[in-house]
C-alpha cells in the first residue's frame, strides 16, 4: 500500500507531508490527501516510489561521502 510506504519514508527521513507532497508529487496537499483516503493513479503511485528510491539513494551516497 502506498501510504503505508510514504509513512514509513517520513519517519525515516524525517520530511513533514507537506514537503514531501511538494517534492514528490507537485502537490504539497498529496499525503493528507492519501490519508482522507485517495486513491492515487498507477502512474502517479509509480512515480512516487521512484522518487523515493531516488530520494533515499541520493541521501546515502550523500552519507557515503562524508564517511
């Protein structure tokens, strides 16, 4: 289920739904959305889990490179 990931990504990476909506999906209402129970599109759901493999691949080597 995709909340259940995004949820479990801001705890992670300790990002506020707000900004996460932003960057992700362009809009900052898009995990409040989700929890009112909105149903994304596939495409949109696709593009939100790239962005955060994106996201959590880029903060990692960003932490490789300061070890």
């Amino acid at each position: 289920m995709l909340l259940r990931s995004i949820e479990t990504f801001l705890r992670e990476h300790k990002l506020p739904a707000t900004k996460f909506g932003r960057l992700a999906a362009h809009d900052p209402r898009f995990v409040l959305d989700l929890r009112m129970g909105r149903t994304p599109r596939p495409e949109t759901e696709l593009r939100t889990r790239a962005w955060m493999q994106g996201y959590a691949d880029r903060v990692a080597a960003e932490k490789k490179e300061r070890a």
